[in-house]
C-alpha cells in the first residue's frame, strides 16, 4: 500500500476510534450514568470531540491527501477510492469550521438545551427566544464557512443538508416535497373524514416489566442479535453504534401507551441492521457507518411502517402480544389491532404522528428552517408561523408552543438548519426500497406471516447495509431503484394501504 | 495566573478527561457490553490511552514545565505547587517509555491475558509461561528505562513500586514486610490451633437478587450515595472514578457464599468514599485522585476488615441481614455470625483469605516478583518456588497451579514487578489511620452500632480523602499519625481482635 495512504487509514482510524469512544460516553450518559456525573461528562465528551476535531483538521492530514491525490487510480482498490473520498470530504468539511468558533457554538447549544428543556415544560417561548436568535446566528456563520469554492451554495441551509445527507440540496428538497405535499394533503383530509378505528385497548396498562420482556423477545424474533448488542431503556429511544460487534438500541416504555414501546423497538431495529449489516472489511474505518440521516431513516422506517405495520407482521406476532398480555387484549381481534395501530388522524406532535401524517409534520419543520436562516422569518414570529402552518396543513391550530414550536430539540440542541430533511428522504425511500425487495423476492409478505425475515434480510444487507459509507446516497439510490429519490413510490404505498 | 502554568492546566485536565473516559469504556466493557463488542473495545481503549499519552509526552509540555519551573515559588498556591509536582512526575515518568514499545507491551498483556484465562482453568502452566518469560523481559526493559538520573535505581523492582506507592523502595518494604511477617507467622500458627467457630452458614442458599438488594441498601446506610454512583455485577469487584460525580462500585455474586458481596460491597465502597471525599476544589485536575495504590486500598480495607468485620458494626446489621433472610439465618446468634465471618485459617486463595492471614499471601508474591526481576528465580521455576513458600509460610501446599501460581491475574495482564506491595501497605495504613480515628473520636465504634458512621467519615474525609493527590504516600502517612508505615498497630490490632 502507498505509504500516504497506510498513514491516512491509520490516522482516520484513530479518529474513528475517538468518534466511538464518544458514543459509548453518550450512551452510559442516557442510561445509566447517576445523577451528579453530568458536569464531568460534558466536559469529556468535549474533550473527546476536540481531539477528534485536532486529529481530522491536522495540516499532516491535508499533506498527506494531497499525497494520496497523486496515486495512479489504477493502483487503488475501490475501497481505497471510496476511503480516500470519504476523508477527504470530512477533512474538508471539518476545517472550514475554525475549532475555537465550535468549542463556542457547543457551549452555546448545551446552554440552550438547559433553558429549553424548562422553557418546554413551562410553555415560555420567549426564555428561549434569545438563544434560538443566537443559534440561528451560529448556524447562519456556519452556512458563510462554507460560500466559498468547490461548497459554495445557493441556499444558506444547503451546507447544513450537505452535511447529514450528501447531494441534497435545499431547492432539490423543496421540489420534491412539494410533490408529496401536494398529494399528501388532500389524502390525509380524505382519511380523517373517514370512521375511526377503534384504539381504546392501545392505552390499556400495559406494565413495565412485562413489555420490556416482549420487547427483547420482539427484537429477537426480527433478527437483533443480543450478542452483538443490547436494549435499554432511555428518554428518547435511539441507535448507537459503538463498534462493528456492538450495536446497541434503546427503548421508551410507557404503561399506558403500548405503541410506544413497539415501534420504537422496531424502529432502532432497523437501524441497527442496517449497522450490523456492514461488510465486516469496512469495520473500524470510516466507512463502517451507514452513509446518511436519509438513508439511515430509510431503513428504521421499512422496519417500523412496512414491515412493522402490515397485517402479515402481526399475523405472526399478534397471537404472540395477546397471549403476553392475555387479560388485556383478549377482547381485541387481530383485525382490530391492525386496524387500531394504523389509525390516521391529524395530530400535533410529530414523533406521535402516523405514517401518512408523519411528513406533513417533517416539512413544516423544513421550511421553517430554510427561513429562519435565510432571514424570511424572524425568530420572535416563529410561534404564529409554527401554528398557522399546522392550521393550513394539518387543520389544527396548537394551543401552546409545548405543543408547538417547542416540541422537537433539534434547533434548541443543534444548528437550525439542515435537521429534519432526513425524516421524510427516509420515509420515501423507504417505500423505494421496500418495492425493489418485493420485485425481486414476492414472497416476503408471506414469509412474514411465519417470523420468517430472511429474505428481506438478505435482501437488506446485499442492496443498502453492506455498502456503509462506500457509496453516497444518490448512488446507492440509484444503483438499489434504478432512479432517483421520488415521492411516488411511497404515495402509490399509501394508496394501496389505506384506500 | 502565569500563562505556563494555565496551559498547563489546561492541557493536565484534557489528559485527565482521556484517562476518565478510558475508565468509562473500561466500565461499560465490564459490566454491560455485549459479546462481540470485545474487539473495537480494545481498539478504543488503546487510542484513547495512546492519545492521552502523546498529549503528555508532547515537548510542548516538557518547554510549559520548564517555564513553569521558573515562577518564583512565593507567588504560587499550595494546590498550584501540588500540581506542578505531579505533573512533572507524570511527564517524567511517561517520557521515559517510548511509545513503540509501551503499544507493543499493551498488545503482549492482552494476548498474555487470553492465554491466562484458559491457562488457569486447565491447570497448564506450561502454555502461559512462555508469555509470562516475555513480560519478566518487557517488565525489565522498563526497569531499565529508569535506571539513570534522578530515577536511578537499588533493584530493580523499584521503579515498579514507585509507579504504584511513591516514595516507596524494594529495600524498604522489605524490611517493613521482614517485621510483619516475623510476629505474624507464629500468629498464624497459634490461631490456626484453636476450635474453628462454626461457619456452616455462610455458605446456605442466598438468591441472587435478594443479594443485591441488601447490598445496594448496605452500601447506602454506610454513607455510599447513589446520586453519585451506582453499583453493578461484575466478575472481579472493583471501584472506578468517572467524575466527582460519579464514582461507581461493582460487586460479585455467589448464591452460596454470602461473605462474598457483603465484603465486597463494603470493601469497594471504603475505595469510593475517598475518591467521594475530595475537595471539589480538585475536581478535573491530575489532583482530584486517590494518590497510590496502598492508600487506596488502606481505606478499602479499613471499611471491610476494621469496621466491616467488628462487632459493632454487626451489632447494627445482623439483625438487618438476619430479618432480610429470616428463614436462613434465623438459627444464627450475632455472636456466632459475628465469630463466622471472623474465622482465621490457612488457605491457599488470596482473594479468600482472611485479615489475618492475607498479608502472607502477599508478601509470597512481593519476594518472588522481586527475584523473577533481577534473575534470580527463572519463570520456569515458579510453579516449585511459590509452592515451597506456602507450604513454608501458610503450612499449605497447592495442589495445583490453578490454586497456586495461576490464580492471581496481576502478572498475566500487566507487569511482574510493583503489583501486590500495595495491599500491604494499605493493610498497614488502615490500622495506623483507625487508631488515629479513634484517638480524635473514641466514640465511633459506639455510634457504629447505631448505623451511625458520620463522625468516621468527616474524620477520614478531613485527614485522608480531601488532600486527593496533594501529598505523596509517606507526606499523608506522617501528617496522619506522626509516625511513618509500621506494621505495629496492625499487628497490635489483630492480637486485641484475635488473642
């Protein structure tokens, strides 16, 4: 191997290392860390950052891709090619940002984290109005990092999309959300006219123990594999990778909310398989991550929506949860339950949200921010812009801003900008994704209704998991659907499903 | 504050904040990490120790130590010369080891460790002796790096010794250690003579959870506070600092041996209420740590044997125990749990050993590393060498090398060298710093029986935990008792407790 090249793996290795060593920092922080370890592990995990940040921005680094760039491309194998890319593209990224105007911004954000958690609780926007205003600004300053050469942009949120979904950029995102709004909003109007389900069972008391119990088995069952992971219970569910064999899921469980704690274990699932899925040659670089927030979703999705709420699913697991929680639902009817978890209803809170709502929800978030930052909307008229897009779109006007502007952390912990897009790309190829499965293997419905998750699997990890990082997300999208991202697919899903 | 002498802090607390976070790791990996996660783990904890110690070894520290060595005295603080002297130390002592070698001997310790494990359960010296000849070799090497300057040294055990208990000399302890085992040696015989009380419960049926939940409660009645730690299940027992806020205990668990998590549990919580008890002024820094292994382990040992194994302790929580395991216990008086729990007798174990004995086991380990290192007893010699001493000392001979030279993992995951003195030492201290206890509070062994071990800990806390790494070993010792380490008041100890 060119010597350039050994020192760029090594190095990036390390940095990998580093990012790892955060996650774990972060998952025993949100699990099982006590009270008073907070202020020490704020500053450990900053500390872990930086010098991750110190390594990856080093001038040895930039030396050495200068180096690499000159390798004959015949010599190099294509996981070389897609290494030398990848760190090119974090090294460049990550040097436009100078690291004391980051340590400055990370303080910033936990800062407002603090004032926002209160400001949640107690419906006072205006607490928190300050530091969002200064977010903004932050966010706006990163934008100006990167208006120049090869990342100069259009939009100023087109770098923040750059950065957690590659190739996408505001104007291509706002066409095709439109797309889908056009057709979203007449559907959901239709579906909320018509009679609702039943749903009383879902809030039942369903304990703790007992549902903690059926959620590891449930996790199982659909191919998580306890030896390369575990599940734990935390405040918001979530996946964290913290090495090729260790994929950990957490959970949310709620006594009297029983979807809760189901589709948020399905959900991380399908994050974690796609983790899991990697080529174990990728392990320990920095191509053994999935490659997007998009294509992340895409795949807790499937396993959440399309496969978690069809009929076939629960014709294996239903028999399964009743007899588990056999005094509870023993009045309730397959049909019933199938019926009941597929509820549509225009709702206020996105993470509450069903599948056909759900994306209404995501590109209100979306436009808000692309206007925050451009300077379209001023943070002081966030709240009546908040709530008069839920009116129009939704039909619903908040009564507070708890259950409004406030509900979602990301700008209060983040930049605004560039934070809900991967959402709604993930739904949509969800369903891209999930037709190109069934065209080649027809017989996944059918398999499901038996626990059998084989195929799809398989299907999974040969098409998206394996790739990480090697491939960005239009190729991947393209070589998997022989398209682009389109809307199409996932409205023709929903058609099919509910009319 | 001069400007060397801050980025010294600075850069002293980064350093501080890597080693943490290795602890973390370190814990998780311990106590909650799924199989397969054991690979990337051991590649993080490598770079993260490898970071920490380029950033302690950088000349850059070396040029700020150099500056800082040149403030004039008068205008620094006490803490601020504390630090100075440490962190010159730690710089010193690490420039010493090139990084090249201390990675490859980190790499030789976990292959070392894995053919251990096996080794030990089958009995097979032979297949770990070739690894444990290479870690005599690299354990010397390190020597070696030492012997020149201000850290030149008598034998080469040393600089293994200074790492551990500062201050401290192979020729020192020896003679220390010469002392202690003259008196304790015909203690042992003459104790070993009389009628063994009965301990026929100690090994009845105690679930496992039922256990844990008495463990958890004890811990917190001796003063352990969870909003600052918790306490987890691990194969070996230890205690681990994550923050001020957070210093963790682990325990084991035996469904047949109750002494194991009581002791244990209160053994760990002795280590965490000094790391608990330092001045929070000291928090972040190199300072904020228990300062060796001996002082360390003589507050582990003042809770477990001094307080955890007196009557008036029991007095307060048989009753405790015994209403928690009524259909267990309740054929036995506190008088006869208390002489149970109290039974002297030769054995071939360390970790079971009682207080009276341990001490033997320990200094069979300190002469034979002391002779494996400056080449007087070859590896292959062992096995006969360190039976012939327990049959010499303890009036045992193993039948085995699983319960002899194999049991400890000391040699087989670190150096042969500066290992085993610490328990000594802390031994020794333990009794030195109780009777200074209860010079100042006569009433603490009274109050004890009330659950009432306040006055114990403000003592301890003003006298030992708070100065953290301010003083050296023999500083603390001297400003403790007057007096350095003696074996007398240890030995004055068990003749009140024993004869």
């Amino acid at each position: 191997m060119h010597p350039a090249l050994e020192s760029l793996k090594a190095r990036f290795a390390e940095i990998d290392d580093l990012r790892q060593a955060g996650s774990v920092l972060h998952w025993d922080m949100s699990t099982y860390m006590p009270r008073d370890g907070a202020t020490a592990r704020g500053r450990m995990i900053a500390t872990v950052e930086k010098v991750a940040h110190e390594k990856l921005t080093d001038p040895a680094v930039a030396a050495l891709l200068e180096t690499a760039s000159g390798i004959p491309d015949a010599t190099l194998t294509a996981d070389d090619r897609a290494f030398l890319r990848l760190a090119q593209r974090q090294f460049t990224r990550a040097s436009k940002i100078p690291s004391a105007f980051k340590a400055e911004f990370l303080q910033h954000m936990a800062a407002s984290y603090d004032i926002w958690v209160h400001a949640r609780k107690s419906n006072d926007f205006n607490a928190v109005a300050p530091f969002l205003q200064k977010t903004v600004i932050y966010s706006r300053a990163i934008s100006d990092f990167f208006n120049a050469g090869e990342t100069a942009w259009d939009h100023p949120m087109d770098p923040h999309i750059e950065d957690a979904d590659p190739g996408m950029t505001t104007a291509s995102l706002k066409t095709l959300f439109a797309d889908l709004r056009r057709e979203l909003v007449p559907l959901v109007r239709e579906l909320s006219s018509r009679e609702k389900p039943r749903t009383d069972f879902l809030s039942r008391t369903y304990p703790k123990s007992r549902q903690m119990e059926f959620l590891n088995w449930l996790a199982k069952q659909i191919g998580y594999d306890f030896n390369r992971g575990r599940q734990d219970l935390t405040h918001h569910p979530f996946m964290t990778k913290l090495g090729a064999g260790d994929v950990r899921i957490t959970t949310r469980i709620d006594e009297t909310n029983l979807c809760d704690g189901l589709f948020s274990t399905i959900h991380e699932s399908g994050h974690a398989f796609y983790e899991l899925g990697l080529s174990p040659h990728l392990d320990g670089t920095i191509l053994g991550h999935g490659i997007s927030a998009g294509i992340h979703e895409s795949q807790s999705r499937l396993w959440e929506n399309l496969v978690g709420r069809s009929r076939e699913f629960w014709t294996y697991f239903y028999p399964h949860l009743q007899a588990h929680f056999a005094e509870t639902l023993q009045d309730v009817s397959l049909d019933e339950f199938y019926r009941g978890i597929n509820r549509v209803e225009p709702s206020l809170i996105r993470t509450e949200a069903d599948e056909v709502t759900y994306n209404l929800h995501v590109m209100i978030r979306f436009d808000i921010e692309a206007q925050l930052l451009d300077g379209s909307l001023a943070v002081k008229d966030l709240p009546s812009a908040w709530n008069d897009r839920y009116e129009a779109d939704l039909g619903m006007r908040p009564p507070s801003d708890t259950q409004g502007c406030l509900q979602d952390v990301h700008w209060y912990y983040g930049s605004v900008g560039g934070m809900f897009q991967g959402y709604t790309i993930g739904n949509l190829f969800s369903a891209q994704c999930y037709d190109g499965a069934l065209k080649a293997h027809p017989e996944i419905p059918q398999a499901m209704t038996q626990g059998d998750f084989s195929t799809l699997h398989t299907w999974l990890k040969e098409n998206i998991h394996q790739h990480g990082s090697s491939l960005f997300p239009q190729e991947l999208i393209q070589r998997v659907t022989g398209q682009d991202l389109s809307s199409q697919p996932f409205l023709a899903y929903l058609k099919r499903k509910y009319l």
